[in-house]
C-alpha cells in the first residue's frame, strides 16, 4: 500500500494468526479472540521499543496476499498487523549532530582505573578513536602498566594528577570494576568538573558514569549506567534511563 514506515523502518515485524486454527477451540469467536492477541502482541512490541529508546508504528493497512508471499507464510496463516520499529527521527538528528562534534575532536584523554578495568571498552573505544585520526593518550592514577580485568594491558602515560584537562578536546572515562576506586577521588572528581566548565566533551561508560553523577554534572540530565547504579546515580541527581546509551546536548 506504499506506507512509507514500513519501508524506511530497519524492522518491520509482521504479525499473522489463523482464525481456521482457534476456531476448533474457540468457535465463532475465533476471529475476535486471534485479533485481541494480536492487537496484545503489538503492545508489547511496542513497550518494548519504548523501554529502548526506539520508536513504533503500527500499521493495519496492508496487501494481505503480498505480504504473506514475501514473507513466505504457510497457507492457514493471515498476515494481521507490520509494526514497524527504529530509531525516532529525532534521535537520528541527535546521531549527526554526534558525528559532527566527534569530527571537531582533534585529542582526547582516557581515564583508567589503575586496575581492573574493561578490556574492550578501551581497546575497543581506541581502535575507533584510532581510525577516525583522533590523537589519544591514557592516564590514570599511576603510570605504567595498567591490568584489565580480561587480563588485557595497557599503558598510563600521564598521571590524573598532572593532567591539564586544557589540552584535550574530549575526556572518556572506563568503567570497569577498578572504576569505583576514582567514585569520590577529588582529582579525577574535579577533572569532570573541569572538563564540563570548559564545553568539553565528556563520555562514560558502563559503570564510570557514577563518576560523573558523583562530579554533580549530572543533576537533572538523562543518564544511564549498569543497572545496579540505578540508586546511587538517582541520589546523585541524575535522571536514570537504563538505557543502551544517553547523550547531554552539546552546548
């Protein structure tokens, strides 16, 4: 029916059900009860996106025939229902302004817990850092040999407490379980400080963003962490989503 969400969405999740199957329980209200559950379904679909940061549209204007051939459907089936599911046009906005101030971003600093931090959320982060020609460097509260939980190694080359938070444009803290040993650390404390005095970016993942709500950046701000943070970022002011990631706006 050229709807165009079902086309531009990346998942477009098609709900069918046969009435000739339910009626051999159900009788006469057979057709009733198949669309009850499956207005249900959508529901739920559609909670779930929610609960994801996504967004849903359901649509019931459909060729009922095409579709159950494209979608290949044995023959009881009835193609109902295609909610379609993506992100929001606005948070896809939000993704380019993103980019945009990624590009502006020439040197950044790594804080790493001096052990017991995430392998992949630094070496991953780096390597993308890496190939987009952005200059990095880690510091932590030591220098030298860092150990990763996974076993990984890095290297500290500056110590938190020579840090000129001047001379980069972004500051990404590794979580980790070594991360709760910089929870209350006034140097690593007053480097978010700084960093958000000075418009910097500042970026958090898994369980460091404590470290940012503890700083006080975060009162009022969309944040989210491991699930278990959930007390300790509320009580620190921050408005926990849960979700898979959450960005301030850029000032």
């Amino acid at each position: 029916m050229k709807q165009g969400p079902v086309e531009d969405a990346p998942c477009d999740i098609v709900i069918a059900g046969s009435a000739r199957k339910l009626a051999a329980k159900y009788g006469n209200k057979a057709q009733k009860f198949m669309l009850l559950e499956a207005g249900h379904v959508a529901e739920n679909i559609q909670l779930q996106a929610v609960s994801m940061g996504l967004a849903s549209l359901p649509v019931g204007d459909i060729e009922i025939r095409n579709v159950a051939r494209v979608c290949e459907m044995p023959g009881e089936l009835e193609p109902l229902l295609i909610v379609c599911v993506g992100y929001p046009f606005v948070t896809q906005k939000t993704q380019d302004q993103s980019q945009t101030a990624v590009d502006s971003v020439k040197k950044a600093v790594f804080i790493v817990p001096p052990a017991q931090f995430a392998d992949a959320e630094l070496f991953e982060t780096r390597r993308i850092l890496d190939e987009a020609g952005i200059t990095n460097v880690v510091a932590s509260s030591k220098i030298g040999v860092l150990l990763g939980g996974n076993g990984g190694i890095a290297a500290s080359e500056i110590s938190i407490d020579k840090l000129r938070v001047e001379d980069y444009d972004a500051a990404i803290f590794i979580g980790g379980p070594g991360a709760a040993d910089y929870y209350s650390n006034p140097l690593v404390l007053n480097i978010v400080r700084e960093a958000s005095a000075r418009n910097k970016i500042v970026a958090a993942i898994s369980s460091a963003p404590v470290i940012l709500a503890n700083a006080g950046i975060l009162r009022g701000i969309r944040a989210t962490g491991l699930p278990q943070q959930r007390e300790q970022m509320k009580k620190a002011g921050a408005q926990f989503t849960g979700t898979a990631v959450e960005r301030m706006a850029w000032l």
